[in-house]
C-alpha cells in the first residue's frame, strides 16, 4: 500500500533467472499486482512464467492489444492463464496506435471506441458460455465468430475475468465506465488531466450505464524516475516522451496540455527518422509534465497527489530510451519507495 491504495508493478520480459526472483520479492512485500505490457509480443507469456512461480499477486495484461487477435484467442489466452495462476488473471485491453496496429501488425483499426466494444462483448461470452457448446455465432462489424463447433475442454475458472480499459482521451474513459472492470489510466497524464478530465469522464460513463463507482478500478500509472540528479532523470526519461508524442493519434492531447507545437516538431523529426532530433525538440518542461520525477521525497508527494484522486497505482520506469541495467536500479528504487 501507498498512501493507502494498493499499488502494483510493471513486470518487463527478463530471463527466469531475473524475473522469478523479482517477482517473488513483489510478492513478499505486498505488491497488489503486476502488469506485463504488450510492445510487440503478446504479454500472456511473462505473466504465465510469473503465475508458475507465485500463489497470490495479480497477474494483468497491461496492456493486450486487443485489435491483433481473435477474440476468441484472446479469450482462450486470459481463461488459460486464469487456470495457471489459480484465479488470478486480469485482462488489460488496449487499441493503441493506428499507426502501429495497421502498419506494424497489419490488422485493421476500424473506429476504436466501436472496435473495442465489440471485442469485450465478444471476449465476455467465451469466458462465460465457451465450454457449453451454445455459443453458435457471434456476429459483429469487425469480427464474427462462427463457434457452432467450438468448446472449451473444460469450463473457465471463472465464469467472468476482470477487463481494464486504458485511456488517453475522455470519451475512452467514458466507456471504461460503461463497460469494464476497471480503467487503466494512461502515464502520459498530467496532474491537472487525471483531476480535471479523467475522474469526470469516468463518472459520465458510469452514469450512463447505471453502475456506482464501486464498479470501476481506477489503476493509475506513473512513469516515475527517482534520481536526486535532476538533470540526469529529465535526460534518462526524455526518449520515453519522445517516443509516445510521435503518435499522431495523441496530437490533441500534447495540445491541450500546451506542448502542441513541440508535438508537431518531434512528429516531423519521428516522420524522417531523425531520432536525436525528436529528442531535442522534446523540452524539459514537457518531460517534466508527464513524469513524476526526482528524489525520493520528491517522487514521494507527487504520487501521493496522484493516488489521492484514484483507486490503485502503478509506477513505472519509463520504457524507451534507458539501458537494462540502469532501468534495473529505477525499478530497485521504486521498489524501496514503494513496496518496502
């Protein structure tokens, strides 16, 4: 616990012989739960290997992109990892970037909001009904599903799996509420967005759906560098911010903030495949909005104003740009803030 919300851990892809170790120190110390992120390989790996080796920490997909898959595989992943880990799965869903899931991965995008709908429902209706042979079609815009021969060996452990929504803009918050088990608030949120935007687009979508706030985990993360230096843990996370702002799906969001120009800049240095100057173009100020950084003091009372406005946290080394080793002592660091 962290000023009095659980808190969890963003667990890398490592060898064994790091990550099982790791994970079981999360586990002595009361880490609520781990999420493995999906950059290109599917997270349900790590977590498997992380299950085998624990009897109690959560184990969630943070996120799944959930547009590069069936969602009948995707459903079959989560209910083989809840069997794994003994109940403990957590299914983090996310759209990510067009850019990304059309190009990298080849798949089709379609609108998110819609996409995405479709993707829970359908997902819902293999953990609860797969293993009954009445499944028959599921019909949808981007995926139809046609199990009128299809059954699980045996019945789900559960008959329903926690789904988190991450979210960058409010109407993605909105359905979180509407429709989830939980919401996954983006890192790259400032202060002022978490405050003044995300808690009343979660509660818009509640609303609608007649659900109390009860319903909905707001899990915040944290991209979180601690280092006294100040300097050198603007520099160790500036790539990182670099690397999220090339986006042009995220452009509103950099302007509404009042970093739209530097945006726009690094977006042309990304488009030429400049990197050192999407890093120039990328100013401290910005680095410095979007992650909570400095001494441990510092990092302390910043994310206590952040976990006062949410359910759970999740601080996170910022995941482009640092070397292993040195994202190893940021994860020590946070760990002895955090955790002990």
């Amino acid at each position: 616990m962290f000023a009095g919300k659980p808190v969890w851990a963003e667990l890398p892809v490592l060898p064994a012989s790091e990550l099982v170790p790791l994970v079981q120190r999360w586990e002595a110390v009361g880490v609520d739960g781990v999420w493995a992120p999906q950059i290109f390989g599917a997270p349900f790996t790590v977590l498997a290997a992380a299950a085998a080796v624990t009897t109690r920490i959560k184990l969630g997909t943070g996120i799944a992109l959930a547009f590069t898959r069936s969602p009948l595989e995707t459903a079959c992943s989560a209910i083989d990892l809840d069997h794994i880990s003994d109940g403990r799965a957590v299914l983090g869903l996310g759209s990510s970037a067009q850019s990304q899931i059309e190009g990298s991965f080849g798949m089709p995008y379609g609108k998110p909001l819609a996409h995405m709908r479709e993707v829970v429902g359908q997902v819902r209706e293999v953990i609860a009904r797969g293993h009954t042979g009445d499944l028959a079609r599921l019909e949808g815009e981007y995926h139809t599903l046609d199990l009128a021969h299809f059954r699980l060996v045996r019945p789900a452990r559960r008959s329903a799996i926690p789904i988190y929504l991450p979210a960058v803009f409010e109407k993605a918050c909105e359905q979180a509420g509407a429709i989830a088990d939980g919401l996954l608030g983006h890192p790259l949120w400032t202060l002022g967005w978490l405050r003044d935007r995300a808690g009343q687009s979660l509660k818009a979508g509640l609303d609608a759906s007649g659900r109390t706030r009860s319903a909905v985990d707001h899990n915040q993360m944290i991209f979180t560098v601690i280092n006294p230096d100040r300097a050198e843990a603007i520099a160790d996370a500036r790539t990182n911010i670099a690397f999220y702002t090339q986006s042009p799906q995220y452009l509103r969001y950099f302007t509404e903030i009042g970093f739209g120009s530097e945006a726009l800049a690094i977006q042309a240095a990304f488009a030429a495949q400049d990197y050192a100057a999407m890093a120039r173009a990328c100013p401290d100020e910005m680095v410095c909005a979007m992650t909570v950084l400095g001494s441990a003091d510092e990092v302390r009372e910043a994310v206590a104003e952040r976990a006062a406005l949410v359910d759970s946290i999740t601080p996170v080394v910022p995941q482009f740009g640092i070397e292993p080793d040195k994202a190893a002592v940021y994860r020590a660091r946070i760990a002895e803030l955090f955790y002990g």
